[in-house]
C-alpha cells in the first residue's frame, strides 16, 4: 500500500464536473489500495473574484482581511470534493489548513511553513478516510490562531509539505498540460513532454517562469526527497518525475525556514580570460565562443557586462591546465571583433588572470531571500576578501576571488552559514509518518544520457538596474545587495564590469543586475537616495528587457552548447546585451520586443519541439 498526496488546480476543479471528474480519479487510486490526501486550489477563477471584491471595497486592503477572504475559495472546492467522493462511497473528510495542522509564520498573504502536526491528518487517514485539505493556507503559531495565506503557488506548497511530513510515497501534481514540458506551449506548441527532470533542474525552471510547479514546492522536495510527478487532471498520460537526490535527515521543523545554505564549494584550479570593449552588436558572443567550442576548450562561469558606448566586456573562466589554450582562442579572434577601419584601436583587448578561485553558496533555501547573498557579500568583506566577478542561480551564488584569499574566504562562509563537513539534519521527535511507507517507487535520479539542455524558459517580468563607478573594493557588493535585502527585494542576475577606472584615484567598476519588474522603480529611488553618500555614480533602470535561459545538468563539460544558443540568437540578429551563467543554466539578457523570438529560436535550435502539439484547455 502507498500513501500518495495528489494536488489539483482551480482549472482542475474549475465546476461541478470537473469535481466529480477529481472525485472518480481519486476513488479509482484509493480502489488499487492506496492511502490518500488530497490538495485542492479555489474553483477557476474564484481567487481573482475575490481580490475584485476586495478592491472594490478598499484600494489598498488590510492584509490580514484579505488572508480571511482568500482562504475561502479552497473551503468551497475541499467541502464539493468531499460530497462527491462520499456520493461514489468513498469515505471523505475536508479539512482546512488550520485543522489539518499547517503551522506557518505570523506573515499575511507569504507566510512560510514553520511545521505540520500530523496526528489529526494520520487518525484520518488509518480510518480509511481520504483526507481533502485546503491548499495556499495555515495558521499562525503564535496563539492567536491567525489564518494566513502562503502567496503565489501555495497550493503546490502545502502539497508537497504535507508529502514531506507524511513521509509519502510520492506527490502528484494534477495540471492543465500533460506534464513538464521543454518550453511553454503557448509559445511553441510543439513543446515536448520530458519523463524525468531533476529537482535542480526543475528549481531553475521554475524560477525563470514556467508556471507548472511553484519554486518553493520544488525546493521542499529537494531538501526532503520528496518524489514528485506532474500529471495532467484529464489523461491517464504518465506525466513527468521530478527526481531529487537522497535527502539528508532534515528536521521537519522551521519546513521552510530552516538553513538556506547546505554547502561552501571551492575551486582553486581557476584562471580567468576576459575580452575588453567587444562590439556591442549581434554575432559576437556566438564567434567567440564558437572558435572556443571548435579548439575543446571547456568554460565554466561566462560573464557579458552591460554595455558602455557602442561596446562590451566578455570574460569567463577555465580550468588552470587550459588556459594558454583559452588565451590562444582569445587572442586569434580579437582582431575579427575590431573595427576593420581602426585595427589598431584597443578594442577587445585580451586580460588574463591567473591564481583566481571560484567559492560558491550552495542549498535550495536561497529561493525568494535576498538577504543569503547579501549575507555573503557581507562576509567576504569582512574577511577583507575582494569580489572580482559574480555569478548566481537559484541554488548556487558563486563569487570569483584572488587565489591567496580562498581559504580565509571559505572559513568565514562556513562559520556565517554554520557548515560544518559531515553535518546532518535530524528528524524531531514525533514526526514520524502514519503509515509504514516503502521506499520511494521512483528513482532519485535522472535517466542516463539526457541532453544538455532539457528546457528554455523566457521571463519577461524582469527590469535591470545598473549602477555606473562603484568603487571596486571589499564591502560595496555587501553594503549594495544589503539594502536591497532590507527592502525585501529578491535579486536574480548579478554583473560585475571587468573593465576597471581610475576616478580621483579610487578604482571603479560599473555593477548590473536584475530584480522583479515591479521591484525596479522603488530599487531604483532608494539606491539614488544613498549613491552620493556610498560614492557611487548614476543608477541607471531599464525595463524593456527579457531573459531567456536554457537549463540542464548534461551541459556540464559541453563547451558547444553556450556556442549553439549565442549562434541561434545571432541568426535571427538578437543582441545579447548581459550574460550570466551556472552549472546547469545559461541566460542572456535581451530586449523584451524580442523574447519570444529569442526563446523560439533556441528551443529550435536544440531541437527540443515534438511531434504533437500541446493543446491547454481553458
């Protein structure tokens, strides 16, 4: 017997049809022997009725108000569900999240989840009873028994969390689109199903757009090994498994707010190989990094700065051993990038940098919280250790550094992030599953021979800030990304000029970086307020730009595949005005008029569209 938690979204259970529709699937996956507990979103579009409401009534509403009003479309669908299921015979029981035992912090409309307190949900469940819960929802834990509400994608939030608490065998995930699909299918109907997509991978999708599965339901999976399957509510397809490696005893309580750091990796064998003033125009990225692609040379970290003038800087690092090899390709194709007119000019000029080291963050709790890499920055300044570039994804904040500074670096990470080798989590005393559950009935791993890129997702909910001359010395990145954090706003890309000036003799370097676009204009006032007082120059917004990316933990060691994607972007002349990489992700900056055209573009280059096209219901 298996203890399964199934989610279904207000589409799912959008009328009375489509409840009954939900009511038949479960009761046939309760028939073949399994224990069940059942999440549901509101109705359609009950949710969006109800903020209508409220803004009728108040243009700003109090948000303790609005947690009362929104939890109530998911009280509806739980006590529909349940009298369709008992209608079939099939024992049933609602529950909200406050009685099902959905513990979370006293914060309205983004309340994360603190613990569950299984002995109710359990009681249900050994009585034969399947259990419908109210998704998006808890209660406070400070006594006062506060309804809160866990914000966008909650419902798959307090899925998966239930899932992890149980101990469940897996958590299917019921949804419009018949799985985990290689792009949107609004965009590229030829989108193709993908079986297996690991946690990592699916963390950077998430978090770049694609709607299928909230970040921070994915992030409770990784960090508790929770097998996780996105279905569609109106097939019997096999959907997609979203995989996660061997989780490492983690106590269920603070779920969600528990260390956001498991792991300081470093990398001493680093050299960096950075090409100055290149063109600012189509192409260039992609004949560099062809000719790199063509000699085998394998580049780790890519960084293209914002543009000065009519020009750009390109750096990327490799291992120590391929170095002469990267400055050889550099330096061979440089005189291509010049200007024909001028040969002489010292456009892309080639800098090399020996004895440099990559440290990097590393756990699935940065998701969402701006203060972990400020928290970084802050302690490498402190440490009295120099940031030369930066690169970020949604799982990993790595900063480049001078060799000699790597140890002191690690230390001072290792004891802000308390890591210590070899440490594990433990789980709490009564927090063990209702049911003895068998081991996972789904690999951990991904199948074999993927290719590189499993996936490309477009955001176009993105403006960047840059902010011209900041003195280029320990503690601005920290000062910087800190009063960003203080004003709660998450950053994403983070660039770092490798060009450098000499100002009344202070050196400094031009930073960019991209937030939420409804971020952009408050960063954009509070960072000016203080710019003369912190030394820096002009802060610069722009909000017409897109980002697309391509995720895929095969990409490792593949140096053509950065090549493939600048090349499909130059081919369809789209310029690539930022680039900034991790391990299993690539995205590039672009102007928002030519986002989609960016990611068909790509998607078609990898040859990622199917045979079929997907069709999404209304």
């Amino acid at each position: 017997m298996a203890l399964i938690v199934q989610k279904y979204g207000g589409t799912s259970v959008g009328s009375v049809e489509r409840i009954q529709a939900v009511a038949q699937r479960v009761y046939k996956t309760v028939q073949a022997g399994n224990s069940l507990v059942v999440v549901v979103s509101a109705m359609g579009k009950t949710t969006d009725g109800l903020v209508k409401l409220a803004n009728e009534i108040s243009p700003n509403p109090n948000c303790r108000e609005m947690d009362m009003l929104l939890s109530t479309g998911e009280q509806v669908t739980i006590a529909l569900l349940s009298m369709a299921l008992q209608e079939l015979g099939q024992p049933a029981i609602s529950m909200t999240g406050a009685q099902v035992g959905i513990v979370t912090e006293a914060e309205h409309s983004r309340a994360r989840i603190l613990h569950i307190d299984t002995t109710r949900l359990c009681r249900h469940i050994n009585a034969g009873k399947v259990v419908v819960v109210a998704g998006f929802q808890g209660t406070s834990s400070a006594g006062e028994m506060e309804i809160t509400t866990l914000g966008r994608g909650g419902s798959d939030t307090s899925a998966v969390a239930i899932a992890a608490a149980l101990r469940a065998n897996f958590c299917e995930i019921y949804t419009d689109v018949p799985g985990i699909l290689t792009t949107d299918p609004r965009l590229v109907a030829e989108a193709q199903l993908m079986d297996d997509i690991t946690c990592d991978e699916m963390l950077e999708l998430a978090s770049l757009g694609a709607k299928v599965l909230h970040p921070r339901a994915v992030e409770i999976a990784r960090n508790y090994g929770v097998p996780l399957v996105v279905r569609s509510s109106w097939t019997d397809q096999p959907g997609t498994w979203v995989t996660s490696a061997k989780p490492q005893g983690r106590s269920l309580i603070n779920l969600e707010i528990a260390r956001p750091v498991d792991a300081v990796e470093f990398d001493t064998d680093q050299a960096k190989v950075a090409l100055l003033r290149v063109p600012d125009k189509p192409g260039v990225a992609a004949r560099l990094f062809g000719e790199i692609s063509r000699q085998k040379v394998d580049v780790d970290l890519i960084i293209q700065s914002i543009h000065e003038g009519n020009s750009n800087d390109i750096a990327f690092t490799v291992t120590t051993p391929i170095l002469k090899r990267a400055e050889a390709v550099a330096a061979a194709i440089a005189p291509a990038l010049r200007n024909p007119s001028n040969p002489k000019s010292d456009e892309a000029e080639v800098m090399l940098e020996h004895n440099i080291a990559k440290v990097s963050i590393a756990g699935a709790g940065m998701i969402g919280r701006p203060g972990v890499a400020a928290k970084m920055f802050a302690t490498l300044a402190e440490a009295g250790v120099n940031i030369q570039m930066i690169s970020t994804s949604e799982v990993k904040v790595s900063c480049v550094v001078d060799a000699a500074e790597c140890d002191r670096a690690v230390t001072a990470l290792r004891t802000a992030f308390e890591i210590e080798a070899g440490e594990q989590g433990s789980r709490g005393a009564g927090e063990s599953a209702c049911i003895d559950s068998p081991l996972p009935l789904r690999p951990s791993a991904p199948l074999p021979n993927c290719p590189p890129v499993r996936g490309v997702a477009l955001d176009l909910n993105q403006a960047r800030l840059a902010i011209r001359q900041l003195p280029d010395r320990p503690g601005m990145a920290a000062k910087l990304f800190g009063l960003l954090a203080q004003h709660n706003i998450s950053v994403d890309m983070i660039i770092q000029s490798q060009r450098c000036r000499v100002i009344d003799g202070v050196p400094r370097r031009d930073i960019a970086f991209t937030v939420s676009r409804i971020d952009g204009e408050n960063a954009k006032k509070m960072l000016t307020q203080v710019a003369a007082e912190l030394g820096w120059g002009e802060v610069v917004l722009d909000s017409a730009i897109a980002k697309v990316s391509i995720v895929g933990a095969g990409m490792v060691g593949q140096p053509g595949v950065a090549a493939k994607m600048f090349e499909a972007l130059a081919q369809h002349q789209i310029n690539i005005q930022m680039i900034a990489t991790s391990e299993i992700k690539i995205s590039c900056v672009v102007a928002q008029e030519q986002g989609v055209k960016a990611l068909q573009a790509i998607h078609a280059a990898f040859g990622l569209a199917g045979s079929e096209k997907v069709v999404v219901p209304a």
